[in-house]
C-alpha cells in the first residue's frame, strides 16, 4: 500500500508540476517522468522534430524528462523568434553537461555579460584574418596543396576522406587560433585529433542524454561525465601549453593570431570587475573556435564530394565553369566568385541539402514572451529547427531535390533566398559564417579544379546520415582521378 501511495504521489506531483498551461504550445502526448523522450526517432530526431510539425503547428511544445521545450519550425516562425523577437531568444539554456564541465565561459555556452564581451571581441578578430591584411585567404590556399598532395598519393584508388578532410580544416583553426600548422601525421595533433573525436562521441551518447535529463541522479553514479570531463581537461592542457609558448614570445607590435589578440586584450584590462578576459576564458574561446569551426566545414565538404559523385553533370558543370574562368594555371581566389555564378550556387545547394545543423544550436527564452499567439514563459528551451527551414515547402521550389537552380535566376545569376539560414539567423547567428563561406569556396573550387571525383567501381552512392553533433554522411570511399597532370 506504501508503494502504491509513493507510485500516485509521484504521478501526481509529475502532472501538477508538469500540466501544459493555457496558451502554452500544444504538442504530443507525454509520459510521466520521462516525458517525449520516447516520442522521438532518435536516429532521425530532426526528421521526427519536423513531422510533429504537420500535426501540432509551427510552435509546438514537447517535454524531454522534466524540461519543457518548445520547437519553432518554417522559415517564419523561426526567423520571427530570432530575429524579430531576438532579443527575447538569443540565450542559451543550461545544459548539465556542459556547465559541470565548461562553466558557461567561452562564446558558444555563455549568457550576458561574458556572451557580449567574448562574441565581440571573436567576431573582430575573426574579421581582422578573414578580410584584414591578416587574411586567412594564402593559408587556405596553400593547406590545399598539401591535402592535394595526400589525396593524389592514392593514384585515383578509393580512400575514405573523413580523416584527411578532418586534419586539412582543423589546420585552418589552428592557423588561426596557434599562428601555425601542424604535419598531418604529427603525434600531438593526432591526439588532439583524437581526443576532439572522443569527446564529441560522448557529446551524442545516450548516456549524456541521460545525464542532461537527470542530472542530480546521474551525478552521483558513474557516467560519461568522467570520461567527458578528462578528455576536455587533457584538451584544454593541450591549448594552455600554445598559450605559454605564445606569452614567451608575444609582442604587441605583431600579434599573429587569435591566442596574441587575446593575451593583448587582457594587458588592457582597465575595470576588473566588468572584464571577462582572462586565461581560462582564452582557452575556452579557442575549443569553442574549434569545437564549432572544424567539424562544420569538413563534414559540408564530406557532402560536397559526395552530392558531386552522385550528380556526375553537376560535378562537370562546375569544372567547365572553373576552366573557363579561372583556367589551371593559378588558384581560386575569394573575388571569382561573382564570376562563378553556378558553382556558388552548387555549394549553397550542397549546405541547404548537407543540412549540418539540422536542430540548429538550443536557445532559450530569457524573459515570457508570446510569438504567434501563444505565451511562452522565461527558461523554457527553443528548438529553432533549421531543417524545417532549409526544407520548408513554402520557400523552395524542389525542397528535396538537389537543385543549384535555387540560387540562380532566370539569367543564371546567383541569388540567395531568405531562407538559406545553415548559419542560423539573429544574434546567435553563427560567428564563423564569413570564415566558412570563405573555406568552402576556396576549397571546393580548388578540389574541382584539381580533380574529378568518382564511387569506387561498382559502388553506388548513398546519401545516408548519422545524427550526431552534425548531420554527416555515413563513412564512404571515393576516388578522386587528378584532372591534369
Ligand atoms: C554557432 C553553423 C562554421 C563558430 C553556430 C550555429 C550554427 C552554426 C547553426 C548556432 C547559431 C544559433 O545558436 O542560432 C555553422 C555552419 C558552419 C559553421 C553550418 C560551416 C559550414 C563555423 C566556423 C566557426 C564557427 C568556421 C569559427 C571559426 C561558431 C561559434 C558559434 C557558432 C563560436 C556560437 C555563436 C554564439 O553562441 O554566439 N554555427 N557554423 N562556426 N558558430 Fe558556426
């Protein structure tokens, strides 16, 4: 009888606690205690997360253990909460995980104060290397001629790209943030490497779901929080001895990267109290330049490659253009584009249908707000579903096709549709756009003008996902036959 009063107590107390409110979204039905958890096909959560949407609307809510979370889809209602709204939206909610481990500093984690003053000062520095007389443009070039190097050792036999494209985009962050490259088979970038790739598989397990959903009886027992926590402290030792090495040498006179502006811009500390640079926040700012800028640009590449073997026509298309404007003899540079009309918008067909950020980053409500007729109280977590955006029948001609038409007109120059938001939208807006959109550009033409890619023989393409921290093709082999000598 003491169980079964604990068993309708509990239930009991869950409903109360856990009633949808009058005006709040509607949404599926949930269990207690675990809520939509199981509501979801976890293999495709962002596929499950727009379906629910032809059933429940465009704002609708679900509960995931005992937080709510309203999921924003279509291309309105999502750019009305982050950019209309954006004030009320541009925060991050508290995920266990991460704050038992990062301590909201950094950009990508943190609130407020810490959010402005660290966003700000990344964003100028990255546009200081992105356009400055700093500019990222030569080194990307020439980190091309070295992953080229790698790729034509295979002689036109089937390798798998991941590894390669990995190593050659995690040197442009390191470019960037260190001032210097690493060798491909050098032992500390391996295990940085390494150690990035375990940490991210934590990230995606079911157990740190777990740990997010209950985290008070999750961090009492042994979990992946341990692990988690190892691997980002061996991580941060990792940038702290770059940040040693960079303070021996640093002069004011030549700052070389992201580490040197930093250490500069904590030298002009002039009001402590409000100042929110300091060593432990540099290294921060560095895994999160890493942690948002590597795995991004490579696995859009890893599309890239692929989208071009599955629509040979395409793949040749974007050559005859390359050839023609560019020709073999010099590199691409970032001013070709206006003249490269259709391979522009072949790479932006490649990130709407890559679709890399399918969920987008979570945001959450920092005060109540009402969007599209209904209240949303403060803390509530925001899923702008960027796949409903990139899909969204309402603003795409052939939503699932792989069409470059989307970005041209009708004289076959390029245009880009409201739509088009991978990088998200409004004041969380992704804070490497430029630096991608410039990676991208340059490496895809550079792979396009170097060689053709093709399926080993007798392999057909499959265009198949994993969910993770990004959508990613599922491992595959490729053969890339050098265009000329
Ligand atoms: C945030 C997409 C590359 C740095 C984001 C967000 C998305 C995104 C969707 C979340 C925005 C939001 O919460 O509303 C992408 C895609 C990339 C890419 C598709 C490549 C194809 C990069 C690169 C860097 C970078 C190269 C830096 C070097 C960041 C940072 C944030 C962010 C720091 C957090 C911004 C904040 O919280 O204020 N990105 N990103 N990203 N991205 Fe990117």
């Amino acid at each position: 009888a003491l169980l079964l009063f604990i068993v309708v107590f509990i239930l009991t107390a869950d409903y109360i606690k856990n009633r949808r409110l009058t005006g709040f979204p509607p949404g599926p039905p949930a269990l207690p205690i675990v809520g939509n958890i199981f509501t979801l096909d976890h293999k495709r959560t962002h596929e499950s997360m727009t379906e629910l949407a032809g059933r429940y609307g465009d704002v609708y809510s679900m509960r995931m253990g005992q937080r709510w979370v309203v999921v924003l889809n279509g291309f309105e209602a999502v750019t009305q909460a982050l950019v209309t709204q954006g004030d009320s939206f541009s925060d991050r909610p508290s995920i266990p995980l991460y704050d038992d481990i990062f301590h909201g500093l950094g950009v990508i984690l943190s609130n407020g104060h810490m959010w402005k003053q660290q966003r700000r000062f990344a964003l100028s520095t990255l546009k200081y290397f992105g356009f400055g007389k700093k500019s990222l443009e030569p080194m990307i070039l020439e980190e091309f001629t070295y992953v080229a190097k790698e790729i034509s050792a295979y002689k036109g036999k089937p390798f798998n790209p991941h590894l390669i494209v990995n190593n050659t985009v995690a040197n442009i962050i390191c470019l960037l943030v260190f001032g210097h490259r690493f060798e491909y088979g050098d032992e500390q970038f391996k295990k940085m490497m390494k150690l990035f790739e375990q940490s991210i598989q934590i990230q995606v397990s079911v157990l740190a779901e777990l740990y997010n959903a209950f985290p008070q009886l999750m961090r009492c027992l042994p979990g992946p929080h341990q692990k988690f926590k190892r691997i980002n402290e061996e991580l941060k030792d990792f940038v702290r001895t770059e940040v040693k090495d960079h303070k021996q040498k640093w002069d004011p006179s030549d700052l070389r990267d992201f580490i040197d502006y930093y250490l500069n811009e904590i030298q002009m500390v002039t009001e402590k109290s409000l100042f929110t640079f300091d060593e432990e926040c540099l290294i921060m700012s560095v895994l999160d330049l890493f942690g948002a800028g590597s795995e991004t640009t490579s696995t859009t590449l890893r599309w890239a490659f692929l989208f071009m073997v599955k629509y040979p026509e395409i793949q040749e298309r974007v050559q005859a253009e390359i050839d023609s404007v560019i020709g073999q003899s010099r590199p691409p540079s970032v001013d070709d584009r206006a003249d490269l009309p259709y391979t522009d918008a072949v790479i932006h067909e490649i990130q709407r249908m890559g679709n890399i950020v399918p969920l987008n980053l979570p945001h959450v409500t920092n005060r109540d707000v009402h969007l599209r007729g209904y209240t949303i109280p403060k803390g509530v977590t925001i899923i702008p579903n960027l796949t409903s955006v990139l899909f969204d029948k309402r603003e795409w001609k052939t939503p699932f096709t792989f069409n470059p038409g989307h970005f041209l007109n009708e004289e076959g120059k390029f245009v880009k549709p409201a739509a088009f938001i991978p990088f998200s939208a409004g004041k969380r807006l992704c804070l490497g756009e430029n630096l991608a959109r410039m990676e991208l550009f340059l490496f895809f033409t550079s792979f396009m003008q170097h060689f053709t890619f093709s399926m080993p023989p007798g392999v057909k393409p499959v265009l198949d996902y994993r969910f993770g921290i990004t959508l990613s093709p599922v491992h595959y082999e490729i053969c890339a036959k050098p265009r000329h000598e």
